[in-house]
C-alpha cells in the first residue's frame, strides 16, 4: 500500500488530541446544531476532521473513543460538545 502523508498523525500534530479538538470547539458557534447520526462527513467529527485536511473517508479510519464520547451525547451542538470535550481533559 502507498504511503498517503495525510494519515501520518505528525503531519498534524494536534489533529488527532483533545487539546485540539477544544480548540476547534472554541472557534464554532455555540448554539450551532450538528447531526452526530450524519455519516457523509456533516456529524462534529467528520467536520473537525475535514478542517484539518482529513476527507471524510480518511476521517474515519482516526476514529478515536474521545471523540465519539464528546460528539455521541446530547445536545448536539457545538457548544455543549465543547463543554463535555473540556470536562474530558481535566
């Protein structure tokens, strides 16, 4: 298989880390509504993934339990996404 520099995680140090996950949180609108249930790349993680220059199928392959427990929990907005990805880093 070819090597794709896009899944090598030192390519985008901070792609891949809760750390940057809030960071991301922090620059999305607060009441704005995400569909965790969206498997075509709109649910927060495939969004999150994709600013990063991660397609959505590339995406996927990244899937960690951090951010399914941030983005599976209701409310699916960004805001509240935030607050449960800040309680996960402390």
């Amino acid at each position: 298989m070819l090597h794709n520099p896009k899944w090598d995680v030192q390519t985008k140090p901070d792609a891949l880390s809760l750390a940057g996950l809030v960071a991301w949180l922090e620059t999305k609108p607060a009441d704005e509504k995400y569909d965790f249930t969206d498997c075509r790349g709109k649910c927060l993680y495939g969004q999150y993934m994709a600013s990063h220059g991660f397609g959505w199928e590339e995406a996927s392959s990244f899937r960690a339990n951090v951010y399914m427990h941030v983005a599976y929990q209701y409310p699916w907005t960004f805001g509240a996404a935030l607050e449960r990805a800040r309680k996960a880093v402390t």
